[in-house]
C-alpha cells in the first residue's frame, strides 16, 4: 500500500457508495477508448521537456515525492480566462491526462504548479472518476450525497498536492492565487489575515448556496490542509522534527464541521429524515407481514413513532388497499437506496430488533428484511 492511501480524506469513502475501487489504480480494466486524448492532441501542446522544461521538471518532482509511477500525458491548453488544471480519466482506465490552463501556468511559479499537478494526479490514484456522475443523480438526497463525496474528493486531492509539492506555502499561496485570480505582484501573502473570512463568513451563517457546489471553498480548504500539516500522522511519516497536534480522524472531524459551518447541516438532516421514513414505513412493511396490526404492534410502533404516526398509519390502512401501501413502501424504500451504507446498516439492524416482538411468522418477517435489503441496495 502506498503512503497515499492512509492520507485519504475519511469522508472520501466510495465503499459508502458502494463502489468497489481497483486494488491497482493502474490496473486496466476493459478496452474502453479515451476518445479525449485525440481532441488534446488536436487542440492542445503536450507538455515534453524540449518545449515546456520547466513544467517538465515540476512533474519529476512531484512523482519523485509520490512515488508512484507517471502514465499520465500532461497538456497545456490556451485558456487566459480560467485558472484551471482537471484530470481526466476512463473509470476503469489505467493512465489519464491532465490538462494545464495556459492562464494557470501563467499564474504559478513551479513550486506552486507542483502542488496543482500533484492534487490531479491524486484524483486518477483516488479513482475519483469512479464516483457516479452528479447529473445523473435521481433524487435530491442522490444529489446532495454525491456533492458531499465531490467536496470530500477535493480535500483528499489537496493532501496530495501538499506532499507532492512537498511545500506548505507553496500549496496555499497556489490556492490564494487561484482564487484571487491575482499574481505576487498584487499579492501579500497573509493566510491569517485572509482566513479571518472564515470566521466572518461563520458568523453569518455561512452561505447555504455552497452546499450545491463540487467543491469546498478556498477557506475551508485551506484550513483543512493547515490542519492535515498539524497532524501527528503526516509528521510522523515525513520526520519532519514535529510531534503533530492532532490525530487524523480529529483532524477530519474538525473538517466536517467547519464544512457545515459555512453550507449548513440540510445533507445530514435530510439525511435523517429519510432513515426516520425508512424505519417507520419498514416497520410497517414488518408488521403486516401476517396482513395483520396487532394491538401489541401498535403499541411498539406508538413507542418508536409517536401517537400522531401511528393514528395516522391506522387510518391510512383502513382506507387504503394491501397494494397501494405496498406501493407507498417501495417508493420509500427507493429513496432510501440513495443513502450511504452507514444509514443503510443503521436502517437493517433497527429493523431487525422487530423480528424478536412480531407477532406473525418470523420466517415471514426475516423474508422481508431480506426484500428491504435488496431494495436499498445493501
């Protein structure tokens, strides 16, 4: 296992999304054709040390730190309105290409385009391409879940980009420039001064509009990676002489929460809502297991729902019919497999505690534990 792997941002966690990730991130599955690399080859210069040494250089020295292996092709494309770097990548493919904006390369000096080019290159070692699409997300918790994982995904990246370029302030005055758009002429670089917004931005409340943004703001992500510098694992790993403030995963949760301090905890709440639905409409889907509520059913179901769900569970099953609550449990339990594993897990292993008070057949009752299963997708 490469050091990379234990530096991973603990949100970043595709098996949440139950994606299974190649045990080789350079493994090659399929014969997919990248038809991205004629359009670069077209439209862009490929970066080779006779035309761009000094770029060339950069990346030596990043994969030189990573110690992983470069089958990347690197590009540099005309582009002096946007400071951008993006990797693209085949999900199951074995190599990818990282492309330069010529207004980024502009931007940086070296040491600063070193910590960019390593923070790409850790989006194909992540197998971030491996995560589903957001345009393609169905329901409103699929989105806002597969935006967190997007979020998550940049702070992982911006680890990697730090050790890459082996340079703390290399790696924040890169994020500072990018989100300035300035250069150091215009530029003094107090991180102090400028993480002073944070606690602005915290105090009123955040911006909630951020929580349907792929990445994190430049504030929290800067924090973030003040914040992985000071961790004991990271000094640990490299000598750095330091003892390290922190543990990772306090570090993490430090992160979560200054995260929800600016987007808000709406991702969670829903979130919870839906757990909160799921159990009560399996619960249901349990009981009339034996197409019967019994008073003792009820009584547990009152206990675990409160006295207006179940009234009004009762009423609903006197006036509708055995099909259209089936339909009304399916649809719950359809929005329910938009959840990550950790709700699904907490959803089953509620449910299950019913089969000890059900009245009807356990047998019966484990069978539809075992359809809530297959229906949530766990």
């Amino acid at each position: 296992m490469n050091i990379l792997d234990q530096f991973r941002y603990s949100r970043d966690d595709p098996s949440q999304l139950n994606i299974k990730l190649k045990q080789d991130p350079y493994e090659k599955v399929g014969t997919s054709k990248n038809q991205n690399i004629n359009n670069l080859l077209s439209t862009s210069v490929k970066v080779s040390k006779e035309i761009f040494p000094g770029i060339s250089v950069a990346i030596d020295n990043v994969f030189n730190r990573l110690k992983i292996k470069n089958s990347f092709s690197f590009f540099v494309t005309a582009n002096h309105l946007e400071v951008q770097a993006t990797c693209s990548a085949m999900p199951l493919g074995d190599t990818a290409e990282i492309i330069l904006t010529s207004k980024l390369i502009e931007l940086l000096n070296i040491e600063e385009l070193e910590s960019i080019i390593a923070h790409e290159i850790a989006h194909f070692y992540y197998q971030h391409s491996l995560y589903p699409p957001i345009s393609e997300a169905k329901t409103r918790i699929e989105k806002l879940n597969l935006l967190n994982f997007s979020r998550a995904a940049e702070i992982s990246a911006d680890r990697i980009g730090f050790i890459g370029s082996n340079d703390l302030e290399a790696s924040l005055r890169a994020m500072l420039k990018i989100t300035s758009g300035l250069s150091d002429k215009h530029l003094k670089f107090n991180f102090s001064s400028y993480l002073d917004q944070l606690r602005e931005l915290k105090e009123v409340k955040g911006n909630k509009d951020l929580m349907y943004s792929t990445h994190p703001n430049f504030l929290n992500r800067m924090q973030a990676l003040i914040w992985f510098s000071m961790s004991k694992e990271y000094n640990d790993q490299y000598n750095t002489g330091k003892k390290g403030v922190y543990d990772l995963k306090t570090i993490d949760q430090k992160i979560d929460e200054s995260i929800k301090n600016v987007i808000g905890d709406e991702v969670d709440y829903s979130n919870k809502e839906i757990v909160s639905k799921t159990l009560m409409w399996g619960s249901i889907y349990i009981f009339l297991s034996d197409k019967k509520f019994s008073k003792k059913e009820q009584e547990i179901f009152k206990k675990n729902f409160g006295d207006k769900n179940t009234k009004s569970i009762l009423s609903l099953i006197k006036i509708s019919s055995a099909k259209s609550i089936q339909v009304k449990i399916d649809n719950i339990l359809e929005e329910a497999s938009k959840l990550l594993n950790k709700d699904k897990e907490k959803i089953i292993n509620e449910l299950s505690k019913l089969l000890k008070v059900v009245d009807g057949d356990q047998k019966v009752a484990s069978s539809i534990i075992n359809k809530i299963k297959t229906n949530i997708k766990i």
